[in-house]
C-alpha cells in the first residue's frame, strides 16, 4: 500500500472511529475538549506511524490505545489535572494493561452507550441551543466547522466559535460526563432528538465531498435513537424520530446509481427499498400515535415518511395527504427549509404552477440565500412549466452553491438537459 493509500485509509478510519474514541476518552477524562485532542493525537500519530508500519488489524482499538497513553502522560503532566490524577491514572494504567470492565462505571449507568452519554453531555442546558447541537455534531460526527455551517444556514466562523466556547464552558463548569435523570433528561431531550437527526442527515446526504451519502452516520444515529426510544419509551417524539430515520434508511441502496451517482425519490427503484427497516419504521410511527396528544414535528415527518413508503409506485403517492401534513408541520415548526418541502408537495399535488407560486415567496428569505435547494426546487418547477432557459440558470446557480461533487454533477446535468430542450411555443 502506497502513503497516498494509507492516508485514505486513515481518513476513512477516522470517519468512523472518531465519534465512539472521543466518547470512550470523554468518560475516562470527564472533558470533552481534553477528549478531542487526545483522539487528534492519536490521528496524528497514526499519520507518522501507519504509512510506515501499515495500518493495523483493528485500527479502532490501535488509535484508542494510543490515546489512552497519551492521555496518562498529559495526566502526570499537568498541573491544572493534579486532583484527578491519582483517580483517573490509576483508571487508565489499569485499562492499558487489563482487559477488566470498569464495574463502577457500568453500576452508575443504565444505558451503557458512550455516545449517547457523549449526546446528553454535550446538550447540557449550560450551553445554548446551537452551541448544544454544533458540539455534538463536531464530536460524534466527526464533521467540521463547514459542514456544519452548511446543515445551520450560518457562517463557519460563527460555528467554530461556538464550539470553542461550547467546549470551554463544559469544562469549566465542571459538567458530569452521564445521561441525566427525571426532569433534566426531559429538559435535554428535543436538543438530543435535533442532533441526532442532524446527524442522520449528514449521512443521509452529505453536505460536502465525493460521496452522496456516509452510511456510517446512518447508523450512529439509528442506533442512538433506538437506545433513546428504549431510555424514554412513554415519549411520542422519540419513537417518531427512530420512525422517520428508519423509513428513509429503507432507501438508502435504490438512493445510489451503479456509478455513485444520486437517483432522486421518484425515480428509484422501490425494488431496492429494505422492507424491514420500512416495517419497523411503520411501527415506530404505530407506537408514537398510541401514546397520544398533538403529533410533533418528527412523528408528522415520519408520516409523510410513511405516504412514500406505502406507495407501490410513485405514481401511487398520496401527494394531496403529503401536502396536508406538510402545512401541519408548518404550524408546529415554522421554517423556511419546511415552507420549500411544503411547495414541493403542492408542486406535485396540485401542479407545478402551484409550487411555484409558494416557492417565489422564499426567494427573498436571507437564510435560505446560499441555499442550493431553493434555485433546485424553483429550476425542477420552471422546467416543468416549459420555461427551460428560466430552469437551466436555476440549475446552475445551485451546482455552484452546492459542495457535494455528486449533486453537483446531477444539477449540472439537469442544466444541460434545460438547455437541449425544444423551446415550446407560449400559452
């Protein structure tokens, strides 16, 4: 293997591994900024060491080792960690050299997942709403301060400043590293259910890169919310949020072409969907209907999750009910990305000429400027109405916001496609 090969691996590795070494380091250390930059080490390390030796049978476990090492010289080191030295030493010589479970540790939790606590940790009331769900995406997905923009609306340097002084603010206010308990937990869990679902749209369709989607993501955050669903069982929204996750992971390999390349909703092949993960998704949705009161954003998301999952064909799709639930969501969660969904909907239930006009209301929306979904959905509805020259700039100017290389290609495409059509005569 080459060092270019290597250093691929090694990011691919890292892309997997980083969010579950930080949130093992989180627990040993009690910091999670201490935690970051003992995994950072580590990744350094394995730059200088694996192009040389190659990377190892377990590469997971190689970058843990080393950070737990590094993490009992810095211990022995610093000054400002003398108090938990002997404590937390102690802990991690005996790890590095016994396989023994740490009793203690497993006695004080009841839900045995690091990340998940890494979530709640980092969703701490002590910390504003956005810093809250940037940290978390930073730490337990492993995406940076860009991607992280992009999925806000915001500016990367108002990201990055946030989880610095996110970071900053758990450490000095001592934050346990631990799932809460009664009142605190409720109080935590919208912000854990935002994040987590962030976090399965990163996977689900990569803000940034060469890949359509980042499957691993996927799966942190189904299995997140399925541990949640369990912890919180009499909470609506919880088992909404693992509905709709499910029902749209169904997707996943009808959602990628032979080439990599996207294959949008309509036009994929529902052959391809998974069944099981449908099923489950269905009674996901089946258990947050039982459990009564108003339906929340993610249980109406996971309906309209749940119309496309029924339709044998797209032909099928119950777009008049879609849309319904679509202004329902926009009740509960006002927002320009749901007011561009719910045109999108009325484009296919009642014409694209209907979209159209809904979609002409958010063109002056200052959030939605570097959005590339907006020229997107205004192109799909200019071309639909013949007006291709219209489409094809619409086209354009999202192929040059978009950082995803695949959605690039696709808009460019659809461009072209605007600039081969016939001109059609007017109405």
């Amino acid at each position: 293997m080459t060092a270019s090969d290597t250093h691929r691996a090694i990011n691919a590795i890292w892309r997997i591994e980083s969010a579950r070494l930080i949130a093992g380091l989180a627990r040993m250390v009690r910091d999670v900024g201490l935690a970051e930059e003992l995994a950072q080490d580590a990744l350094v390390a394995a730059l200088e060491q694996w192009p040389k030796s190659g990377v190892p049978d377990n590469p997971g476990a190689w970058l843990m080792a080393t950070a737990k090492h590094r993490a009992i010289d810095q211990l022995r080191r610093s000054k400002r960690l003398e108090l938990k030295h002997e404590e937390l030493g102690h802990e991690l010589e005996a790890q590095r050299e016994s396989a023994t479970p740490d009793l203690d540790a497993a006695i004080d939790d009841d839900v045995g997942d690091d990340l998940l606590r890494l979530v709640f940790t980092a969703c701490h009331p002590v910390l504003s709403s956005e810093a809250r769900v940037a940290l978390t995406l930073r730490l337990l997905g492993g995406l940076t301060t860009g991607e992280i923009a992009r999925a806000f609306l915001v500016p990367e340097a108002t990201v990055a400043q946030r989880i610095v002084r996110a970071k900053r603010t758990l450490a000095e206010a001592h934050v346990p590293f631990e799932v809460p308990r009664g009142a605190e937990l409720a109080a935590r869990l919208s912000s854990v259910l935002e994040v987590i679902y962030l976090i399965f749209n990163e996977g689900y369709s990569a803000t940034a890169g060469d890949d359509w989607m980042r499957p691993e993501l996927c799966q942190d955050a189904l299995r997140l919310g399925r541990i949640l669903a369990g912890l919180v069982p009499n909470e609506p929204e919880v088992h909404g949020l693992v509905a709709l996750m499910e029902i749209q992971a169904s997707r996943a390999r009808a959602r990628i072409g032979p080439s990599g390349a996207p294959v949008l909703l309509l036009e994929q092949n529902r052959a391809l969907w998974d069944r099981v993960l449908i099923h489950r998704g269905l009674r996901a949705l089946e258990r947050a209907e039982a459990l009564g009161g108003a339906r929340g954003p993610y249980a109406l998301q996971a309906a309209i999750a749940a119309c496309h999952a029924r339709a044998g064909t797209a032909a099928e799709t119950d777009w008049g009910r879609i849309a319904a639930l679509y202004t329902e969501l926009a009740q509960v969660l006002p927002s320009p990305v749901v007011e561009l969904n719910r045109a999108v909907a009325f484009s296919m239930a009642f014409g694209p000429a209907e979209g159209l006009a809904l979609v002409d209301t958010l063109t002056s929306e200052p959030s939605l400027k570097g959005y590339h979904l907006l020229p997107s959905v205004r192109g799909d509805f200019l071309a639909k109405l013949g007006r291709f020259d219209e489409a094809r700039v619409e086209f354009e100017r999202a192929a040059s916001l978009t950082r995803n290389a695949r959605e690039r290609d696709l808009l460019l495409e659809r461009a072209a496609e605007c600039a081969r059509a016939p001109l059609r005569p007017p109405s």
